[in-house]
C-alpha cells in the first residue's frame, strides 16, 4: 500500500477555545477514520498566524 497523509487547511483562530471545539475536534476525526495516513495542518490566515506565533509562541505550517 502506499504512503497516505492527510493535509487539513483551514482559516484558523487565535482564540484556544474555538481551536478545541472546532478544528481541533476535526483533525481529531479524521485521524481516528485515517489512522495509517501522516497528519500535517495549516492555516491560510497570516494574520492569525502572526498573532500565534508572537503571543503563544506557536509556529504554524502555511
């Protein structure tokens, strides 16, 4: 069988909270239907990016 991975692009949100209750319990879903896949993620927002990144010290994948 070959390499599966799977690439979850969204928007994204600055706010933990939302992150939790919605894409976060997404990507969750998904890697529980593709467990054999590899799980990247990323977010299209560079102001949402930004923000992560200074205030939380999160890098995230564009």
């Amino acid at each position: 069988m070959a390499k599966q991975a799977l690439l979850v692009v969204s928007f994204g949100t600055s706010y933990h909270e939302t992150y939790h209750k919605t894409i976060e319990a997404i990507e969750n879903d998904l890697k529980a239907a593709f467990p054999e896949a590899d799980f990247f993620h990323a977010y299209t927002s560079k102001m949402i990016i930004g923000k992560l990144k200074k205030r939380d010290g999160i890098a995230m994948d564009t």
